[in-house]
C-alpha cells in the first residue's frame, strides 16, 4: 500500500461528495439544460475518477471493495477522452446511481486505515 492512498481516497469522497452536492434535488433535464452546473459536475466526475484509478493502482484489494470505483475511472476516461461524445444523460445517472455506494465504500476504507 502507497502512502498516498489515504490521500486518492480522501480526493475521490470530497469529489464524489460535491458532485452529488451540486445534483441534490436536480432533474436530469435541469441538469441537461445547465453548462455551468453540467461543467461542474464533470470536473467533479474527472476528479473521482482519477483518484479512484491512483488508489486501484495503490491497492489491488480494492477492486472487489470499491467495485463502483471502476464505473467512476471509466467515466473519467471518457470525460478526458472522448469529450466529444460524452453522453450527458450517462453522467447524470452514474453521479445519482453509483457515487452514493462508492461514497460509503470510501467512508469504509478511509476508517479503516484510520
């Protein structure tokens, strides 16, 4: 395990934590209609997905602990990537859907090394 694990896991929740923030209470077409709020919550996505990816390379066991980790690196890797395709609908639904599991699996493993 790196010693910069607790940090990539820490970055990840904050991240995780602001993007479900910023879509409290947000219908998808809010979301689809607002530049600002969707260029806020990409950010937010890109950054999850990084620190998830820095902490998978870290920790191998992860994997099987965090397994909505690898939806966050994989939508990451589009936002960077394929910007040009990105499907605004497919972010919406990973925020909502599977940052909320992956917040509490980053809650677990940050108390855990605590």
């Amino acid at each position: 395990m790196s010693e910069r694990l607790p940090k990539h896991l820490d970055d990840a929740l904050y991240a995780a934590r602001l993007a479900l923030r910023f879509l409290d209470g947000k219908a998808l077409e809010e979301y689809l209609s607002d530049e600002l709020l969707r260029s806020a919550v990409e950010r937010q996505v890109e950054i999850v997905g990084e620190a998830c990816r820095l902490a998978l390379d870290d920790s191998s066991q992860l994997r099987e602990r965090l397994p909505d980790s690898a939806k966050a690196v994989a939508m990451r890797n589009r936002l960077a990537h394929g910007y040009d395709t990105v499907d605004h609908a497919l972010v919406f639904t990973t925020v909502t859907k599977n940052f909320p599991p992956l917040v509490g699996g980053l809650e677990r493993e940050l108390a855990a090394l605590s």
